[in-house]
C-alpha cells in the first residue's frame, strides 16, 4: 500500500476540519499559528499553502483578502476545502504533492505554509525535497512556515501515558536513545529539533523562530476543555509567554519553524 494511500484512508474518516476548531489544544496551536504568520501578511502578498487540508489557514485567509494557493494531496480534503468557497475568493486549488511542486513557479510567494507534509514524510530526503520545493516557489526575502511532529511529546504521552510501551518496543519503533521511527503505515514521522536544524541546513534560509505551537496544552488537554473562559485566556496568556523558550519547544506536540528565504 502506497503513503498516498494510508493517508486517503486516514483523512477520509477523521475530522480535519474539526481539529483546530473543535476543541481548545486546537485552537491553542491555530492561534498561535495566526500570531505568528499575522505579522508577515501584507494587502498584497501571495500565499501559498502546501498540505492545506481542509483549508482553515487556507479558506480564513482567502476570505480575508488575500491571494491564496493551496495544494492538498487528498482529494477528500480538497472536497471540503472547495466546498466552503463562494466564488468570491481569490484562491487557486490543486491536488498535489509536497515533493513535487511542478505547477506553482519559482519565487512567487511572499509567505509559504508547509502546516501538514513533515508529519507525513518519513525519510530526511523526503523531507530536504519538500523543504527544497517550498524554499523554490518563494520570493527572496519571503517566509516560510514549516511545522513539525515532535518526538518527545509522543514517547511522553503515547508510549509510557497510553501504556503502549511493550507494543512500541515489540515493533522495535523506538531506538536505544528513544527516538520513534515511523514508516507510512504509521502515518506521522516523529522529529526533534537538532533534526530540524539538519534540515534546514540543506536549503537557503535563516531561522526566525521556532516557536511550540501548543506547547503542553495537549498535557493538559482534559484540563482545558473544563476551564471557564477567563481561565483559558489565562492559560493562552501563560503559552503565549513560554512558547518561544528553546528549553520547553523539545515536549511541545506539534512545533513551527519560521524560516525566512535568503
């Protein structure tokens, strides 16, 4: 069976489009996402997203004004995607894939979003390709938004917090230095920062931050969903202030590599 495949298969029955709206370790990672990209927007940057999903970056943003392209590799997500827009939008869709950007051309972006394929990608070429393809499609100077699945979060919470450690270590998917390794079946690739730093030191760009982008809200996660409303702005305000420490970015879940184009 093909990656394609298993992702097909995943995201036709997941709720994508509920997962960054739906409930508050969502929302944490989206708004901080937003907090971060919000800055880099002007009236008349293009933006591209690779991996668009559903297209809550994707849809929010073209319907906020701004000229949008967004790739998806699963049909089923594109569906939805397409089917929230009213024609007024100023957006180009296509299925594609990450590692092959043929249809967009070279710097063109001011700002692109790689949100989702780094989760998917499970060898360091794969995952240079992509970073080389986005690097391509962006203008000089422009940004370029690249999150990840971390490592440690996953051993946390799944391996030893799900009690799935014997399970793990019978399918030999972790190392003797507890790194996990992932293959397509798996479905996410599991990454820590010096990984990052490696990769990016194969394509033409300079670190901005890097930033966690839900940080230990997912830890928590029971926690959140109890909380009243001045609660939950209190814990925004406390991940807010933390989310920038290099200290605390290795145990976040999902992280943002903010990258600018030489």
């Amino acid at each position: 069976m093909s990656n394609n495949t298993f992702l097909e298969n995943y995201y036709s029955g997941y709720d994508e489009e509920g997962r960054l709206e739906n409930n508050r370790v969502g929302m944490v990672e989206y708004l901080t996402t937003r907090r971060y990209l919000d800055p880099l927007l002007t009236a008349d940057c293009k933006i591209a997203e690779i991996g668009a999903g559903t297209g809550r970056y994707s849809v929010t943003l073209a319907k906020e004004g701004y000229d949008v392209t967004a790739v998806e590799l699963v049909q089923h997500n594109l569906d939805i995607l397409t089917g929230k827009l009213d024609g007024s939008e100023n957006i180009n869709t296509y299925l594609g894939n990450a590692l092959d950007l043929h249809m967009l051309g070279d710097n063109t972006y001011d700002v692109t979003l790689l949100l989702g394929p780094m989760y998917h990608l499970y060898s360091e070429e794969d995952k240079i390709v992509a970073l080389r393809e986005v690097v391509r499609i962006t203008k000089p100077g422009g940004h370029i938004l690249v999150a990840y699945c971390m490592n440690e979060a996953t051993v946390i919470q799944y391996v030893f917090g799900c009690n799935q450690l014997r399970s793990v270590m019978e399918l030999n998917m972790l190392t003797d230095d507890w790194k996990c390794v992932s293959e397509p079946k798996d479905l996410f690739e599991m990454i820590r920062t010096e990984d990052i730093e490696r990769l990016n030191a194969a394509v033409p760009v300079d670190r901005v931050k890097l930033v966690a982008t839900d940080g230990a809200s997912r830890y928590i996660r029971e926690y959140l969903e109890e909380m009243d409303d001045s609660t939950f702005d209190k814990w925004l305000s406390y991940h807010f202030a933390t989310c920038e420490r290099q200290d605390l970015i290795g145990a976040t879940n999902h992280s943002l590599d903010i990258l600018k184009k030489r």
